[in-house]
C-alpha cells in the first residue's frame, strides 16, 4: 500500500515536486506550499494521512521504486513516473485506498481511534469481570471520555458490549481481509493484549508503513461509516460525537482572514500584528485555499486569475517559475500562488479554467 501511496504522488505531482514535497504532504505540513500542493494536484486525500512517517523511512523505500523502474529521478532531484510506474498504479485495487480523506478528516481521526481502542478495552474487560488494568491510551482526555460515557450508559453497558462488536464485526466483513485482521490483532482488552506494529510487521511479513497505513486506512473506514450511519453503528457513531471536518486555516492564517474581513490592507496587517509581508502573503493564500468564497479582488481582478490559471492549464504545470516567465514576470510569484489557490474552487465547482 505505501508504494502505491507514493506511486500517486508523484504520478500527480508530474516531476514538479521533490520526495520531501511528498513528505510534507503525507505528514500533513501545514504550510501554504503544501496545502496548494494537495489542493493543485488533487492529492487531498492523502494530506496528513501519515503523521509518524520519518523522512528517512521515506527515502529509504523509494530507492527500489527507482531500482525496479517504477520511478525515475532527474537531474534536480524530482521523480517521475515511468511506464511501468503507471501500470503498477493502474492495476491496484482501489478499494484499498478509498476510505482516506485526509484533508478534511486527518485532524479528528487519532481522537476517535483513542477513543474505539479504549472503549473496546474497558468494554471488554467489563465483561471479564476485570476491574483494575492499565488502559492502553495514555491521553487524559480519552480517559476522562470514556469515563464519562462508563458512567452514563452503566445500565446499558452489556447491550453496548454486544453492539459495539456487532458493528466492528459487521464493517470488517465488508472491508479487504488483511487490513481487517490488523485491526483485530492491535484490540486489547478481557485478559487479551494487541499487538505493537513491530509484532504485526513480523507476523504478517509487511513492511511498517504497510501495516501502519492498512489500520489507518481502517481507521478512516470505521470513522466515515460510523459517523454517517448513526441508526446502524450507534456505539461507534458515539466515538465520534464532536468531531467535526477540519477547517484548515492555522490559528495565525485566521486572523489575518478576520483582518481582510474588515477591510484592512496588507500593510496595515503587517504593521497591526508586527509579521512579515511574507507570512501575511502565506495566510492570505491559505485562506484563499480553504475558504471558496474568499474574495482576492483587493489584490487580484478576475481577469488576472483567469489569464494565470489559463496559462498554467495550458503549459499544464503548478510550476511557479514556469508560469511566472511564460507570463514575461507579469505577475509576482505572491500573485500567481493567489490566482493559483482560487482555481482550485472553480474546478471543484466543475467549471474549466477558461471559465474561471
């Protein structure tokens, strides 16, 4: 599954991003580059899907991606697909990757997996008659959480028990084998201990990242599924109360936002919160990104978006540089990121670049 995850970055990113560019969006950085990266290259729902990946892990499993001719590395370092690269991507099963949408979700996903892992514990030593034991998730606010709902539904805790593993037992029946019995080999609880990823890496002879993105993967399965489905799985729907989708705008992105709102100019930003016109320029794009009906008329008119997004369409490249000097630097590199990150909504909205 990892090669495939990284197979479609760079088959998306078309030899314009480097293996740190992938990095920084698997990882889910969030600055301005990476979050126009997801959204230019379609890549959304891989954004933040892999928290714990380590840089070299990530290095290391792309050199057999190169040594067996999948990808290949040009002079400035960015990869691009090859044929064979292609036909490896085509014919993986795509309900393997289906359930990831990471943009939207890769914030709330670790609260609600706290959440099952500890609740199944405490459910399944309820029911052993186990009293005192040493929960698995050591976050005070998951504890307190599952306290809380201990407390509530005590009288109903044995009808819980019941449902919760119909429910599991019920969505894992309709998700792919491997990833499924990951899932059921990391459960604790009843006198039983789950397995740590380097038990799972060794019992079912996959690499780490493979085991840990098939139970991410799973993760979201059960989070989506459980979320929009209340009446069907109502013991996990309950792990995901007050987890609402993501709104991507850093705290600091935000301000300045409010700031715009209200009518203030760049400068004014600038000198109010004491930031650099950079860093202003970062959180107007951000906002740009994130947010369609963001109006950047106060520094781009609809004639300049449409002439930069129809010049990226037509050279067919995010590329900054490229635009900027097919544009004979009309625009500056702040501009074209603007005009770029609006784009985004008008081809979510199904319209063409000409019609921007």
């Amino acid at each position: 599954m990892f090669d495939h995850v990284v197979l479609t970055c760079v088959d998306r990113f078309r030899g314009e991003r480097t293996v740190s560019g992938i990095y920084h969006l698997l990882t889910g950085k969030r600055s301005s580059q990476t979050l126009q990266d997801a959204k230019g290259y379609e890549l959304d729902m891989l954004f933040g899907i892999y928290p714990s990946l380590k840089r070299e892990s990530l290095e290391k499993r792309v050199q057999p991606l190169i040594r067996d001719g999948l990808i290949q590395i040009n002079e400035q370092s960015f990869p691009s697909i090859t044929s064979e690269g292609a036909r490896r991507l085509s014919s993986f099963p795509i309900q393997e990757l289906t359930y990831f949408d990471g943009m939207v979700w890769h914030d709330v996903i670790p609260t609600f997996v706290r959440r099952v892992y500890l609740m199944l514990q405490m459910m399944a030593n309820t029911n052993a008659g186990i009293d005192h034991y040493v929960p698995i998730v050591d976050d005070f606010g998951t504890q307190n959480w599952v306290r809380t709902v201990h407390h509530q539904f005590q009288d109903k805790l044995p009808k819980m028990v019941e449902s919760m593993y119909e429910e599991i037992h019920h969505l894992l029946k309709e998700h792919p084998s491997l990833q499924a019995e990951l899932f059921v080999h990391r459960l604790t609880g009843g006198g039983v201990i789950g397995m740590t990823i380097d038990q799972l890496n060794r019992e079912f002879d996959l690499n780490i990242e493979d085991v840990e993105l098939m139970l991410q993967h799973t993760h979201y399965y059960l989070f989506l599924e459980s979320k929009k489905k209340k009446d069907r799985y109502p013991v996990l729907h309950l792990c995901t109360k007050g987890l609402d989708a993501t709104h991507l705008i850093t705290r600091s992105a935000r301000k300045t936002y409010q700031y715009i709102q209200q009518g203030l100019s760049m400068q004014e930003i600038m000198n109010l919160r004491r930031l650099k016109k950079s860093t202003i320029q970062d959180h107007i794009v951000e906002s740009a990104l994130i947010i369609p009906d963001f109006s950047i008329t106060s520094f781009l008119s609809e004639e300049d978006v449409r002439e930069i997004n129809k010049m990226g369409s037509q050279m067919n490249t995010k590329k900054l540089k490229q635009i900027y000097e097919a544009l004979d630097g009309k625009y500056d590199y702040f501009e074209l990121r603007l005009a770029l990150a609006k784009g985004q909504h008008v081809i979510k909205e199904g319209m063409t670049q000409d019609e921007a």
